[in-house]
C-alpha cells in the first residue's frame, strides 16, 4: 500500500497507514522527530482528497509557533504570514511521486489549504480530511476549539512528538491538549472514535 510513492517501512508505518485509511474521525499519530508522521498523514490525505475523492479538501494547520528568537511581526497578508509555517508540507513533496508536485499549484486554495490553528474557531469542517501537525504544542482550550471543528464526513489527524514540547506548561499532561483529549478517549473506551 503507497500513497504517491511513500509506503511503510516498519510495523508502525504500516499501523499508521492503516488508521489513515479507516473511517474513524480521529487519528493521533505519535512519535520521535523524523519517522514519518506528518509525510505518510499528508500523502494518504492528498490521495484521498485529489484523486479518490474521498474529502471536498485537505487542511494542513499548526500553531505559528517559532523555534527559537522570535521573528517579530511578519510582513504581507495572512497567507504570506503563514507561508513559513507550512514548509514542512511543501518540503514533504520533496519525496512523493511528481503528481502530488504537478497539481499543487492549482489545487492550493481550492482544495489544499494552509490553515493557522489560530484562525478555526467557528468554523465546522465538513468531508475534511484534516492534517494538525506539532499538536502536542497546543494547550486544552485550544485543542478543543479544533477537535471540536469536526463535521460530517470528516477525519481529523493528531501528528505530535511529546519529547518535543515546546512551551514548558504544557509539559504538564494536565494542561497539555493533545494528551488530555488522547486520555480521554482512551479511559472512556471510545475506540470507534479514535486510532493510535
């Protein structure tokens, strides 16, 4: 099973993929930095929504969190200010077949979108294939405001290293969304709703 050239290398990989694939509306995709998380996410997501039809739209989200000194204020319009933050997606067509880098260019904006996290309260996302990366930066309120942006015929998708929390609160896992929300789903059962 490959998705635009990217299959599994391992047992993990390969129980990743599956998930991906299912139509339970949560996927969490846990892991250390540089084994795939968000690359196999984003082409199983591609081709369920470009060429299976599977979703309307793909939306690739993450905080705006720098690394590091910030940056200050970035110049240019929304879509400009999110351009940095969404390298990780563009570096990731990198290794997919060339189909995935001949229709991004007219597929971004109508069905791929850059989304900050900062930007979704309110909205509810219907026949979503829904790609959050580095979640495991976002604390519980704004895990729920995104968890709970789901709607009909959605799959929303967790990719977060826990080793890698940026923000020194939420190394707590009283505060921290990601493992609150995964904790929750665990202790009451719903394994319908959700794969890990």
């Amino acid at each position: 099973m490959a998705f635009y050239g990217i299959g599994s290398r391992n047992a993990a990989q390969k129980a990743a993929l599956n998930a991906l694939c299912n139509d339970k509306p949560f996927t969490f995709i846990t892991g250390p930095a540089g084994c795939g998380k968000t690359l196999i996410a984003q082409a199983v997501g591609m081709e369920h929504t470009l060429e299976e039809r599977r979703y309307r739209k793909l939306v690739y989200t993450r905080l705006q969190e720098q690394m590091g000194k910030d940056l200050g204020a970035l110049p240019g319009t929304l879509d400009e200010k999110n351009t940095p933050f969404m390298r990780p997606f563009m570096d990731n067509l990198d290794v997919m077949s060339e189909r995935p880098k001949q229709i991004i260019g007219y597929e971004l904006g109508k069905r791929i979108f850059f989304d900050p996290i900062q930007t979704m309260r309110g909205g509810t996302q219907h026949y979503t294939f829904q790609l959050g990366d580095e979640i495991q930066n976002l604390d519980h309120t704004t895990m729920h405001g995104l968890s709970t942006r789901i709607g009909e015929g959605s799959k929303f998708i967790f990719c977060g290293n826990f080793s890698q929390i940026d923000v020194k609160a939420l190394r707590d896992p009283n505060k921290n969304g990601m493992f609150r929300l995964l904790h929750g789903l665990y202790e009451r059962n719903e394994h319908d709703m959700f794969d890990h």
